[in-house]
C-alpha cells in the first residue's frame, strides 16, 4: 500500500507564491477562468501550493462562466423577462472569489462550494 493522499498544501514558500495564488482567485473576478488557467500554466508545475489554489480557482470560474453565459442566453431568449439571471451568476462569482482571495491570504486552501470539478 502507498502512502496516504496529503490534504492541501498550507502556507506559502515565498511571496511569489503568495502572490500567484491571489491571481488566481481575484483575477476570476476581472477576466474569468483566464487567470487561473495562467496561474497554473506559470507556476502550476513548480509549487504544490499555486497549483491547488489555480485548480480550485480554475474549476469553480469554468463551472460559473458556463453558467453565466447560459443565463445570458435564457435571458435573452425570455425577452428580458429574465435579465436578473446573469446578474445572479456573476454575483456568485465576485463572492466566492473574494472569500477564497481572503483565505488565501490566511494561506490556506479555499474549496469552492457548487463547482464541477473538471481539473484534478
């Protein structure tokens, strides 16, 4: 039998990494799944730690950037009737990402809550 599965890394190395774990959660918040995916591509493969943050950060964007714009095609198809779908999502989005920013200040792993875990 091998080992057991560590939990999430804690705590940061170095700033950098500090620095490319925050990137990840609050960029969602400007430009979508694009900053985590960057984050992971950057430094995914040099630091455990910005790899966990990047892959939680990346799959709750994905999960969300789909929904939004599916709410944007209902409201678009109901004639507006459902406008108040997208803000909805977005809103999401801004929420939990600013959460999993704060945590991830403290240097500890956020785990979004209602994301597809797409990215292992």
């Amino acid at each position: 039998m091998g080992a057991p599965y560590p939990g999430p890394p804690t705590g940061y190395a170095n700033s950098d990494e500090k620095t490319w774990a925050l990137i990840a959660h609050f960029g969602g918040i400007v430009v979508g799944f694009i900053a985590g995916l960057i984050a992971l591509l950057a430094k995914g493969n040099e630091s455990p730690t910005v790899r966990a943050h990047a892959v939680e950060a990346l799959n709750f964007q994905i999960t969300w950037s789909a929904a939004t714009l599916l709410a944007s095609i209902l409201a678009v198809c109901s004639f507006g009737l459902l406008f108040f779908l997208p803000l909805i999502t977005w809103a999401i989005l801004v929420i939990f990402g600013i959460l999993a920013g704060v945590k991830a200040n403290e240097g500890q792993v956020y785990r979004y809550p209602l994301s597809i875990r797409l990215i292992k």
